[in-house]
C-alpha cells in the first residue's frame, strides 16, 4: 500500500472478489483439517483474482481477524508476527509455547 494507514471495512469491502461467499473465508465449527485446508485453498484461489487483495490482507494484519483474508489464514499472520484472534489455534499455540517456557525456566531456577 502507498501509505501507513490502515484501511477501514468500507469502500474497498464493495470491490472483493469473495463477496457473496463468506462460507468460503471463514471455518465452520468444528472443521475437519483436512476440509479446512481445501476450503482454504479455495478462498486463496479467489484471493488472487481480487482487486483489493492488499487492502485486505492489510486490514487483517491490523484487526486480527478469523478466517482468510487477503489471502492469508490466521496461521500465516501469525506466523509472520501479526495479532491473531483470541482462541484461535495459532493463539492457543503461542499461550502453550510461553507456558512451557515458563515452567522450563521455573524449574531451572529451582535447580540453581
């Protein structure tokens, strides 16, 4: 994008090329792995025709959000540094991670 600003939902929401299919963008509870990654395999397909990918992808590196979006899943944010949504897999990933870590340093401080 030209400049720092984060776009808004709004003007740029009326030109993406998911519109209309949500279903394809967001998981249904429950998902299987293997349906989730066919179905996002298929939201990233309509992701590369869209004329506001960057304005998207932007949006939701910004304001973690569900889903894909701008053609990246919650992992892939995650995965290059951005907020994901609370509860998410990749947000519960990082709270394991720092709790293992935590207890890894506690017990090391207790042998010390």
């Amino acid at each position: 994008m030209a400049n720092d600003r984060v776009p808004t939902l709004g003007y740029w929401c009326e030109k993406a090329a998911c519109k209309g299919v949500p279903e394809l963008f967001n998981a249904d509870y429950a998902e299987r792995s293997s349906k989730k990654i066919i179905r996002e395999q298929r939201a990233k397909i309509i992701c590369g025709t869209c004329p506001v990918i960057l304005e998207c992808r932007a949006y939701a590196r910004a304001n973690p959000e569900y889903g894909v979006w701008g053609g990246e899943t919650e992992d892939e944010r995650y995965d290059q540094g951005f907020p994901v949504p609370v509860g998410t897999r990749s947000d519960r990933s990082r709270r394991l991670r720092n709790k293992r870590k935590k207890e890894a340093n506690e017990r090391h401080a207790a042998k010390t």
